[in-house]
C-alpha cells in the first residue's frame, strides 16, 4: 500500500466529491477514480458509496480514514524531521485563511524577498485544528483565526476582522445591513466535529464550551461551509470574507466580537526561520514590530 494512495484516499474522504479532491491534488479525476478502485480492489472492501448525489463513506472507510490520516501525518513529520537533520531551508506554514486575502499575497512576496532560497510548504487543515497543524507538529509556524486553545502556543494579533452569517442571497435576512444572534434564533447552522477546538467551536457556533449543539449539517472545511449554506440554506458564522460564491451573501452581526487573524507558533520552540515570518507577517499586516 503505497503513501499516494492513501493521500488519494485521505482527500475523497476530506471532500466527499471525486472533482473537489481531483482539483486539489492538481489531477484529473479518472486517475483519481481508477487509484481509489485500485485501493478497493487491494483491500477487498468499498470505502465510499457511490450515488449520483456523490459519495459518502462507508463504516470500514470512516474507520479506515482514521487510521490512513494518522500515518499521513506521521509521515509528515518524519520527512520534516529529515529535512531538518539534512540541514535544508525549510519552513511549513499551516493556513486557514482566506485565499483572497491581499495582505497574504504581500506577505508572500516580502518572505520571498527576504529568504529566496527557503522552501515553503503549505498545508490546510479542516475545522477540527484551527492551528492548522501547528499542535499536532505538523506545521512550523500558522496563519489563523482566533479564539482557540493557546495552551503551548505563542500567538500575535494580526488583525481584527468584523464577524457576520453567511447566507443565501435569496434569504430574507441576506438585504440586512446587520444582524443581531436573536434573528438566527430558529435557524439551522453548520456545525463543526466534536472533536473540534471546543473554544473555537463554541465562538463560531455563538454556543458555550459546554452548552448545548447546533443543529445542522457537520462541516469540516471553508468550502463543505458555503456549500451547506447553498444546498440547505443553513447558515453560520465567518470573518469578513473578501470574496463569496455566486448565491451567498455576508451580513455583519452587531452583537458578536471580532475574530482575530493571527499567526502562531509553538511556544517553547526558538527557530530563527519561524521569528523571521513572524516578523514579516507582522510589519505586513501593519502590526507592531515583534520585541
């Protein structure tokens, strides 16, 4: 069983569509739709129904997933820590954030400028670890929103952005200049997974850490968010977003703090790479210099 194919696997499971995880792997689909068959065909068993809603994963494949990302991740690592005891420039940055962003490109071009020879990685992480890696150490240093767990993790502001609800643009509430919680009272929100941050969970599903779950479709990712407000007209919460698909809208909540952009890294941890993009990201999104 190679490491391709459980990377093919990971990201069908990830994204529950063949063309979502085919785009993400920079692949066409039939590829990806004959390696998975393949790996069906190795194991003797299906890991996804298939219907022509799209595809779903079945009690072996959810079990499957599990243990498939853990040696991913674990893979991961070990090639870090090669790298490492090779001496290669390398710095991976764990993000999730939005693409549109025009300070990230800013950011981009002055690391670049400043440290031409490092290779970057990039890994996005779903919902269930707002540090994108960065407790699991899979990532160096992240780009990401608070409030989350800081237990461990050194963490500087980079910004505010304005919280709203992400809604249909045939909602009734889609025209409203804001919004207050106590209109989505009766409401059906996207939820995030149990397993998830339950600080961030609880702040972007405007829950207790404790209290009771929203009801409504399970979300794992920014796009598995947006569609579920498309295909169900749920709603929920996000910062500001630069750009939104055709069909939704964004509304600001007046009565729900900001959330910050910030960028972390492990708190015990001294590189001279890390300090340097945190600097960088700070003089580029206008923070104060790092002391």
């Amino acid at each position: 069983m190679e490491l391709r194919a459980l990377r093919y696997f990971a990201a069908v499971a990830e994204e529950l569509h063949f063309g979502r995880a085919a785009r993400r792997l920079h692949m066409t689909q039939p590829p990806l739709s004959r390696a998975i068959r393949q790996l069906e065909a190795d194991l003797g068993v299906a890991l996804f129904e298939r219907s022509p809603s799209g595809v779903a994963l079945t009690a072996v494949g959810a079990w499957f997933y599990q243990d498939a990302r853990a040696l991913l991740d674990q893979a991961d690592r070990l090639r870090a820590k090669v790298a490492a005891a090779a001496g290669a420039a390398t710095l991976t940055v764990g993000m999730l954030t939005d693409d549109a962003d025009p300070a990230a490109s800013h950011l981009v071009k002055a690391f670049r400028e400043r440290h031409p020879h490092v290779d970057v990685q990039i890994r996005e992480a779903d919902f269930t670890d707002p540090t994108s890696g960065l407790r699991a150490g899979l990532v160096d240093v992240a780009l990401t929103y608070a409030p989350f767990d800081e237990t461990g993790i050194s963490v500087r502001r980079l910004r505010t952005d304005p919280v709203g609800a992400v809604l249909r643009t045939d909602d009734p509430l889609a025209d409203r200049e804001a919004l207050h919680l106590a209109d989505l009272a009766d409401r059906r929100w996207f939820r995030f997974p149990e397993s998830a941050d339950p600080i961030w969970r609880a702040f972007w599903n405007a829950t207790a850490p404790d209290g009771p779950a929203r009801q409504g479709p399970l979300v794992r990712t920014v796009h598995e968010c947006l569609q579920a407000v498309l295909w169900n007209g749920t709603i929920g919460l996000a910062p500001r977003i630069e750009v939104l698909p055709d069909g939704l809208a964004f509304v600001p909540l007046a009565d729900v703090p900001p959330s910050a952009l910030v960028v972390a890294w492990a708190g015990a941890r001294d590189d001279p790479l890390v300090r340097s993009f945190v600097r960088i990201a700070l003089r580029t999104y206008g923070a104060a210099a790092v002391s």
